[in-house]
C-alpha cells in the first residue's frame, strides 16, 4: 500500500457542519458540549450558541440524557436476575462508570 506524500485535509469549519445538520450540544465522554470546548474561540462560541438557541436545546437535560439512560438500565439490572452488566475489556462495570462520573443516583 502506497501512503500519499500530501497531509491530510483540515477539518471542516464549525459553520459547515452546523449548515449540513451537525448536534450542536453533542456530549462526548467527558460530558463536554462543543460550547464547552470552544470556550476561548468568541466566534465559534457564538455561533454554537446562535445555533442552540435557536434550536431551543436545553443544554443541561442534553448533559443529563446519559444518567438518566445509566439509571433505567441500573434499575432494569436490579429489578430482573437475569440481566448482566456489561463489562469493558478494561473492566469496568457501569457501577465504575456511574461513580467516576458521579452519577449519585445511579450509584445508589
């Protein structure tokens, strides 16, 4: 396999993917928004706000969908024998996840 001599090309711009149907309070794994991220760049940040606002995104039930997820499978595990957690190659239950994201309701 041959390995092109030329980088490759830069990532589209933050107003390109928002016209083409991009989230913009998509919540990666450290429950950061791309508001969060973009939090030093004014004009990004403005634009992601424009959007949200204008899309009426309730940001903060967007960060709560993952808990609130953990919670009615943590219930649905507690509630049927049957049902057993799954376990990441690394280990790690959802009691992990849920205590290292400081889900206290899931937890408990």
């Amino acid at each position: 396999m041959q390995l092109s001599r030329y980088p490759p090309p830069p990532p589209p711009p933050p107003s390109y993917l928002l016209e083409h149907g991009a989230f913009p309070a998509l919540v990666n794994n450290e429950g950061d928004t791309p508001l969060d991220l973009a939090e030093d760049t004014e004009d990004i940040v403005d634009m992601l706000q424009n959007k949200i606002d204008q899309d009426m995104i309730d940001l903060k039930a967007v960060k709560g969908v993952e808990e609130m997820m953990m919670l009615e499978d943590a219930n649905r595990l507690k509630n049927d024998p049957n049902l057993k957690p799954v376990i990441s190659h690394g280990g790690a239950t959802p009691l992990h996840v849920a205590a290292a994201k400081n889900y206290t309701q899931v937890v408990k």
